[in-house]
C-alpha cells in the first residue's frame, strides 16, 4: 500500500516534470520559429522572447530588442507581420 | 644544540642542490667553447647575412665562449638548434596552405558578385575585392561532406522543404510567400523582360537563398547545404524560359 502510494507519486511528479519540459520545447520552438519568420519578413527582431497566444496562429511576439509584433495568418494564407 | 646543527645542515644542503641545479644548464651550456647561435629576424638580418658577429665573455675562464649570431636560414642550424630550425619551416609552409581552401569558396560568393558587379563593372579587378568579406561569411555554412553531393531537382528540395523538421510553420509559409513571389517575377520576366531585368532576379534569388541557408544551416545543415550546392542548377531552370515554363 505505503509503496503504491510511492509509485503514484512519483508516477504523478514524472508526468508533471515531462509535460513541462515538453510544454517549455514547444514555447522555444515556436519562439525559433516565429524568430526565423521575423527575419524572413525583414522586421528586426534579435530573437524572439516572449510569444503570446491570441488565437489560432496569430502570436504577439516580444523581440529581444524590445520590438513586439504580432505575426498570424492572413486571410490569403501568407505570413503577416504588425508591429505594435 | 644538535637539531640546530642538522637544521643548518639540512638548510645548507638545499641551498647548495638549488646553487647547482641553478648553474648547471649554464655551465653546461658554455663549457669546452661550445657556440650558441642566436637566430636573427629577417629585418635584423638583412644588413649582415652570412657575417657572424662574434664576441667573447671574460666571465668565463677556461674556454672561450662564442657567440654567433647567424641569418635565419643557415646551413649551420641543423647542426646546433634542432627544434626551431624545424619548427620554423613549417610555419612558414603553413600559410600558403590556407589560400587553398579559400579557392573552394567562391562559388559561393561568385554567384552574388557576378549579379552585383555585372551591370557596371566588366574590370577584372572587382571579384578581388568583393570576394574576401563574403567568404568568411559563408565558410561555416558549408560542411564538407556536402561539398561534393550532386545538385538536387527543384520538386526534391521542394519536399525536403515541405518535411523538414529544422522549421517552424511560420518559417515554412513565409518561405513559401517568398519564393512564390519570386516565382512570379521570373513569369513576368519571361512574359514581359522589360519590367524585370534578369541581373536583378539574379538578385533577388540570391537574397532568397542566403535567407534559406540562414534558416537551414543550424536546424538541417546537410538539407542547406543540398541546396547550396543546387543554386546554379535551380538558376539555370529559373532563369531558362522554356525550362520555367515546365515547372
């Protein structure tokens, strides 16, 4: 009994730390990614730092050189960048 | 009484060793005439090459102590200095080795040069100038492996593209906005050559495709270097009416 709680717990800590990490590679790749299509688009950035979710593809992302943008999908399908 | 006297003993004993290991390379070096030849530098050398300039040191009794002081390149220093005289020769080989991969790099840098300078500068001496900064650019971008893989077909690399997991779907999209752009400008230019001159397209793919690279090289460098090496090929469909039209 003692040792299943065990398992659980510690069951239950692994879950959390992976779903995390997972969680954290996902923000770094969008970052990356959002990064790459700012440069693509001739906007300067630096790197992106701090991305916020407005909905479906459309981020508000915080630049390292203090520039924010918001960059989402286009009605015609193409990347758009706003500065803000 | 006695343990002072062993101190002593002892602290003597050890100053002695030190004296001896102190002089021993010196004396070791100077005794029965033995020459030491000092290398000049070239500049040094210039005014008395093949001269030795010789002087003798009245400290040291027993023997005379000369000094020679030779051009850098004698026949006389295999004899005496045997690490640095071999040493230096492959220094001074080294530096002409390094042009050579130099020489391996310009395509990369030709492709813009030749679109920059073409239209007002025909001179041979511009690619000399030009050349130098690009190169240091573009050097780690190209991994050797990759150096001798064959061109891709465009619809290949268009799917590598398309699968790779080195960018985002932002990066992928805007790559695609662009290169479509692209695209239509060679239609016009095929339609119409007028509005968009070729050397300006040259440009512009140019610009594309360092901006690909850029995206590429740190996530699938073996995908940005299969496009690097298919620059000239994808050129030649673009640039080509009848070859475009196919596309």
């Amino acid at each position: 009994m003692n040792s299943q709680t065990q398992l659980r717990t510690l069951g239950a800590v692994l879950t959390i730390f992976l779903a995390g990490s997972v969680a954290a590679a996902e923000d770094v790749s969008l970052a990356k990614d959002l990064t790459s299509a700012i440069s693509l688009l001739g906007l300067p950035c630096g790197q992106v730092v701090n991305v916020v979710t407005q909905g479906n593809r459309d981020y508000i992302a915080t630049c390292s050189d203090k520039n924010r943008y918001r960059i989402y999908l286009n009605p015609q399908g193409r990347v758009a960048a706003e500065k803000r | 009484m006695p343990v002072t006297h062993t101190i002593g003993l002892l602290f003597l004993l050890q100053v002695a060793g030190c004296v001896t290991i102190s002089t021993t390379p010196a004396t070791g070096a100077l005794q029965g005439g033995t020459v030491v030849v000092e290398h000049l530098s070239p500049d040094a050398a210039q005014g008395r090459a093949g001269v030795a300039e010789r002087s003798q040191n009245p400290a040291m009794p027993g023997g005379t102590v000369i000094v020679e002081r030779l051009p850098p390149l004698p026949e006389t220093a295999p004899v005496v200095v045997e690490t640095p005289v071999t040493a230096e020769p492959p220094a001074k080989t080294a530096p002409p080795v390094i042009p050579a991969p130099a020489t391996d790099i310009p395509p990369v840098t030709a492709t813009p040069i030749t679109s920059a300078t073409v239209a007002n500068k025909p001179a041979a001496k511009a690619p000399a100038k030009v050349i130098a900064p690009p190169v240091s650019a573009q050097l780690p971008q190209k991994p050797q492996a990759a150096a001798h893989a064959p061109p891709l077909a465009l619809t290949v690399l268009e799917q590598q593209l398309k699968d790779t997991d080195a960018i985002g779907l932002f990066t992928k999209i805007a790559l695609k906005n662009q290169i479509d752009d692209l695209l239509k400008r060679f239609k016009t230019h095929h339609e119409d050559g007028r509005k968009a001159p070729l050397t300006q397209l040259r440009q512009s793919y140019d610009q594309l495709l360092l901006k690909v690279n850029d995206v590429l090289k740190n996530g699938d460098p073996s995908l940005a270097a299969a496009i690097f090496n298919s620059r000239e090929a994808i050129w030649t469909v673009l640039a080509d009416p009848v070859k475009f039209a196919k596309l």
